[in-house]
C-alpha cells in the first residue's frame, strides 16, 4: 500500500513541476490568443483602427503586377512601389504607424480583408457585388480600360472584333467583370497581369484588358505592344478605391481624410503625376 502511496505522491509532484515550468516559459514569438489583439484586423475584440494603432503597423495588401499602382522595385526585386503605395504610405504617416505592403493574388484580397489577414487594400474599384462584403473609401483616382495588343495587330478596334479573339484579364477584376457583360462570356482568366501581357507579346493571346495606365507602363517597358480604347467597355466604370471590413466606419473615415487632405492640397495630383497616371 505505501508503495501506491509513493507513486502516487510522485505523480502529484511531477504534474505540479510542469505546471510551474510552463507558467514560467517565455511567451512564443508566434501569435497566441494573448497576442491576438496585434494581429490584423481583430473583427470580434476590436475595429481595425485599433489593432493597427495597438500594433503600429498598417498591412495593405496589393497584386504587384500592376505598375505604375503597385509593382516590384526593379533595383531590388524585392520592394512594393508605386502610386498606390505612396498614398497608402500618406495613410500610415496620418495613423503614426509603419506601412507594410503584402503581395498577393488579386481574387485573394477581398477576402483577406474580410478575414483580417490584411488591414485595407487600395486600386479597388467599386461595384455593386463588393459593396455588398467590403465597404468602400472615396474614390481617389480615375479608372479607365484599355486593350493590350501586339503593336502590329490592328484586327481589334470594336467589341465585335473581341468577340472573335481570344482575350484574357485578371481573374476577378473590373476588366473580368465588364468583358462578361460585353462579350456575353468569360475571358481567359489569369491571376497577375505581367503573365497576361506576355502571353499577348508571344502570341498565345490576342488580347488583355486592363487599366489604361498599366497597359500603357506595360507597352512602354516592354516594348512590341500597345493599348486601344473600346468605349463600350468603359461603360458603367468607376474609379480605384480603397477597401477596409464591412461596417468598420473608422478605418473609412480615417482612409478618406488622408484622401482628402491629399486632394486639397495638391499632392494627390503630383503623386499622378509622377507616376503617369491617368486624371
């Protein structure tokens, strides 16, 4: 009997030093439910503005193959620059935190920001399905189609002459959108536009449409193409803004002072004008 009693005692001691080496470890630098509050977009405990004010970091997400809005520093390949960003930055700058730019597919960005993984995303233009899940800031820059062809290609002027070709745009975007309605179908879909473009320069595609001012980055870096305007594919179209989780008012209105202060001051134009942007 004395010897179960031992044991046991053995047991209850060895439980208790577990226990005490477990309250005494350091907190894991992964995010744990203590932590969780820093996080993105923390819907339940608190609004966006206070997590990325509690945090001191502002994370945006963006599909950085849309220059000049969003797109790799070619000096090192690695750095998310462009007009987008810069505004994004002036956002950050009025919050008091740090800017943090994510990469990602531009399908994945709605839902990123309604499950928090990012904070906002800007170069977003405004449609009746994403009011319905997202809210929208005001807009801050102009949005134009165009059609990116081979520079010697001039089969495609009219909405007729697309419905002959093979065309493609940005799964998800205003361009897949707008070429549904037009065409009566989808076009070939692809997830970043530098992909698209070249399978237009290397003839796999006979088109893509996209914003104007990209395509026009697109034709001038790339060289061999060049962007045609359809008007009917513009019909109905509006221009880029930002997005933040439905509902979240505060991050709108935060978002849409930094916009304004922009615009009254000049700035906003002077960003366009740096980097070529259509106004």
């Amino acid at each position: 009997m004395k010897k179960y009693i031992s044991l046991a005692l053995c047991l209850v001691m060895a439980v208790s030093l577990c226990a005490c080496a477990q309250t005494g470890a350091p907190a894991a630098s992964t995010t744990t439910a203590a932590n969780a509050a820093t996080t993105p977009a923390e819907a339940s405990a608190q609004s966006t503005l206070e997590a990325i004010k509690a945090r001191g970091e502002l994370i945006v997400g963006v599909e950085a193959t849309f220059p000049p809005f969003e797109s790799f520093d070619p000096n090192d390949g690695t750095t998310i620059v462009g007009f987008d960003i810069d505004v994004m930055a002036e956002v950050a700058k009025d919050l008091g935190v740090k800017l943090t730019v994510k990469d990602m597919e531009f399908s994945g960005i709605v839902p990123s920001v309604q499950t928090g993984k990012i904070d906002i995303a800007p170069g977003i233009t405004p449609t009746d399905e994403r009011k319905e899940i997202v809210d929208f800031s005001t807009e801050y820059c102009a949005s134009k189609l165009g059609v990116v062809v081979r520079e010697d290609d001039d089969s495609i002027q009219t909405v007729d002459d697309l419905k002959k070709k093979n065309v493609a745009a940005q799964l998800g975007s205003l361009a897949d959108k707008q070429l549904t309605a037009v065409l009566g179908a989808s076009p070939k879909g692809y997830n970043k536009h530098d992909e698209a473009i070249l399978a237009v320069k290397n003839g796999v595609i006979d088109a893509h449409v996209l914003d104007g001012s990209v395509g026009n980055n697109y034709a001038a870096t790339m060289g061999g193409l060049k962007v045609i305007e359809i008007p009917e594919i513009n019909e109905g179209v509006d221009g880029l803004a930002c997005i933040a989780r439905k509902g979240d008012t505060e991050m709108i209105e935060a978002i849409n002072a930094t916009i304004k202060r922009l615009q009254d001051s000049g700035e906003m134009d002077k960003l366009m004008t740096k980097w070529n942007i259509f106004k």
